[in-house]
C-alpha cells in the first residue's frame, strides 16, 4: 500500500486531513471566475500541493481516467500491492509488466486494456527518457513548467488533465488549473467561460482569471463542489434556489430551476 494514499475526498479537511483553514476573501477578488475560487474557500479546505511522487501520482491519473474514486482507488491499491515492492522502482516493474496480468490487476478502474497499455507505454518513456523513476521525479519538481507539460503532453494516454495533476499534485506547481469534467462543467455553468468552451479553453480561461497561488484549491474545491451541488443532471438548485451555496455567482446557464430542464451548457438556446 502506498503510505500517501488518495483521500476519500478531494478535499482534505482539517488537521487530520493535512488541510489549511482556508482564509480567501471574495470581496476583494479581482475577477469573477477569483470570487468563485474564494467563495469556494467559505466550504472547503485548502490543500497541500506538490511532493507526491511524480511516476505515481502519472500512474494514478492514467488510473482515474473516465472512472470515478471509488473504482480507480482499489487499482491503484492492487497495482502497488503487485508491482511497488519496497525495494522497486514502480517504473522498471511497470514495463517489465505483462500486459493481461496487469489488466486484471486494474479492472476495477475499467478501461483495463487500454490503460494497461498505457501504464506500461509511460513506464518504458520514463525508463528510457530518464533511467528511472526518481529522475522523472526530479524533472517534474524542477524543470520549467512549460517544457514539463508538453513533455508529458507526448506520451501516449497522457491529455491535458494528466499532464496538469501531475504538475499540480507531484510538481506543487502554482497558475495549474487541471480541468476534468466537473471543472469543465461548473466554468461554463456558472458562466467563468464560454458555454461551448472544449476543456482547454476552460483551463486558459480559469488560468487567466484565477490567480496562480488559488488555482489547485479551485481545481479540488470545484471537484467537490460538483459532486456536492453542481452535479451534471441534477443539481442542488432544481430543489431550492438557496439550496446551493454558489447561487449568488451562477449564471445557471444550461439549468433551467422553473422547468427542472437541464442540458449542457453548450446546448443552451440551442433550437
């Protein structure tokens, strides 16, 4: 088992948690999308960012792709039960790995082939990139930014999300605002970017607007907030305006309380 597993919620609350009590102050935010992102802070802690091993916290995203928490955790567990010995280097065991024992390793994630496949593809990269994975760790916690992202950006099974948690979580870098489907859902619903917005003009939107310091709290609280209030088809609003704690800074765009019609944002107005 790792001895930093991932938190039940995206979130870490209080001392027990690692959190910080957040102390943001909408009244003096600069941008709408900055007055969310403090808002946010009013339930929700702040999080530590960065220090996690840079091939791992790889391995985890890859892991969480088009899954939720709740299945990707137990592959991830089953994975390092298997393959991260106390001596190993997850990355040499990873690309040494058979594919179809290593699937069913992570079936619980789903998607189990193809992200097997991808597992193993991203380990021999980091092997023959860097010769293992401390390397890789210490590219990503030192090298620029920038050129870290489109590195990564280049290996197979690895999208913008993945290259930003791994800049966010293992790098600690700050200005990194990673945009899964609940952040690409509530920026657009709330109105912090175009309604047809795809996620990369989310994120410039959110990187442009939030600043560098607040982006990873707003890329967790978001999360947990999406899960909580804004969920995709029925969110807290349909029951009670003042059922959500963001009502004052919607633009509800998409959601329709009076006739309980909810559709993405992009298709809002459509005929």
């Amino acid at each position: 088992m790792s001895e930093d597993p991932e938190p039940a919620r995206n979130i870490s609350g209080g001392s027990a948690g690692g959190g910080e009590a957040a102390t943001f102050d909408p009244d003096t935010a600069g941008t709408r999308a900055e007055a969310v992102v403090d808002r946010l802070g009013d339930l929700y802690w702040e999080k530590t960012y960065g220090g996690r091993d840079a091939f791992e916290c790889l391995v985890r995203t890859i892991l969480s792709q088009n899954t939720s928490d709740s299945a990707s955790q137990p592959a991830f567990d089953a994975l390092v039960d298997r393959y991260d010995g106390a001596d190993a280097d997850l990355a040499a065991a990873l690309a040494d790995a058979d594919h179809a024992t290593l699937a069913e390793t992570i079936r619980s994630a789903g998607l189990y082939n193809q992200k097997a496949e991808s597992l193993i593809g991203a380990a021999e990269w980091v092997l023959g990139a860097y010769g293992s994975a401390a390397v890789f760790d210490d590219y990503v916690a030192a090298g620029d930014p920038g050129e870290v992202r489109k590195t990564l950006l280049e290996v197979d099974g690895v999208g913008p999300k993945t290259a930003d948690c791994v800049l966010l979580f293992a790098g600690g870098r700050g200005g990194v605002f990673p945009v899964d489907t609940h952040v690409h859902r509530i920026a657009r619903r709330l109105g912090l970017a175009p309604p047809d917005a795809d996620h990369e003009t989310v994120r410039e939107h959110l990187e442009r607007d939030v600043p560098a310091s607040k982006c990873g709290f707003g890329h967790t609280a978001m999360i947990q907030f999406g899960r909580e209030y804004c969920r995709a088809r029925t969110p807290a609003c349909l029951d009670d305006p003042e059922a959500c704690p963001m009502a004052a800074e919607c633009d509800q765009v998409g959601v329709d309380p009076a006739t309980g019609s909810v559709v993405d944002p992009a298709d809002a107005g459509s005929d």
